[in-house]
C-alpha cells in the first residue's frame, strides 16, 4: 500500500508506503524544484566567475563553489591542508602551483588538469 502526499509550496512529495512491518516515510524533491535551485546556483557563480576573469579569485574557488565542495571536503579528497586549500585561492599562489598539485584539485573534480584550469 502506497500513499503519495504533495507539497506544492516545497516542491516535494512525501511517499508512504508499509514494507510489510512498518509505515516508511521518504520526502522527494520534485525534478522541477532540483532544476529551480540548480538554476539559481549556476546564476550564483557569475560574480565568482567573474572574480576570476578578473584576476581577483583562482578557477579552484569557482570549481569549489559549483560543485558544492566545502573545503573540509576538497581537503580529504587530495590531502592537501585546508590552510593551503584556502591560500590556493589567491590567483598568485595558484599560479605557482606544480604539475602535480593541479593533477590532484583537477582528480578530485574528475577533470583533466586542462579543465579544471577554464572557468
């Protein structure tokens, strides 16, 4: 038995169903709603992009920022200090990175080092 609850002003649906043993309850954002905040996050980026067109911010701020990456995060998946995550940041000391450094923001992205270096 499944029963199926909208939220319109939430954009989510609350589907209960009965496993047998138990009621089990599962909110879902709607594809509409994901598509909204999507949207709105890509419309976002434009001041961090433009940041780093300009020379203010390094493309490894706007990938952080787009694919909802915390630092903490970046940190684990490259085991590159928060401290130096943070310093990298600044156009300057990006610039000076070495090959290898880029190969690890770029993996971590699944991106080509080439990639990950356009914004």
């Amino acid at each position: 038995m499944n029963l199926i609850i909208k939220d319109p002003d939430q954009g989510k649906k609350l589907y209960l169903y009965f496993d047998g043993k138990e009621w089990i309850e599962k909110w879902e954002v709607s594809e509409e709603a994901s598509q909204l905040v999507m949207d709105n996050h890509l419309q976002e980026l434009d001041p961090i992009r433009n940041k780093v067109l300009n020379g203010e911010l390094s493309p490894l701020a706007y990938h952080l920022e787009r694919n909802f990456f915390s630092i903490a995060l970046m940190a684990s998946y490259t085991g590159i200090s928060k401290r130096h995550i943070k310093k990298h940041f600044n156009p300057k000391n990006f610039n000076q990175l070495n090959k290898e450094t880029l190969e690890k923001y770029a993996a971590a992205f699944g991106f080509s080092v080439e990639e990950f270096l356009k914004v």
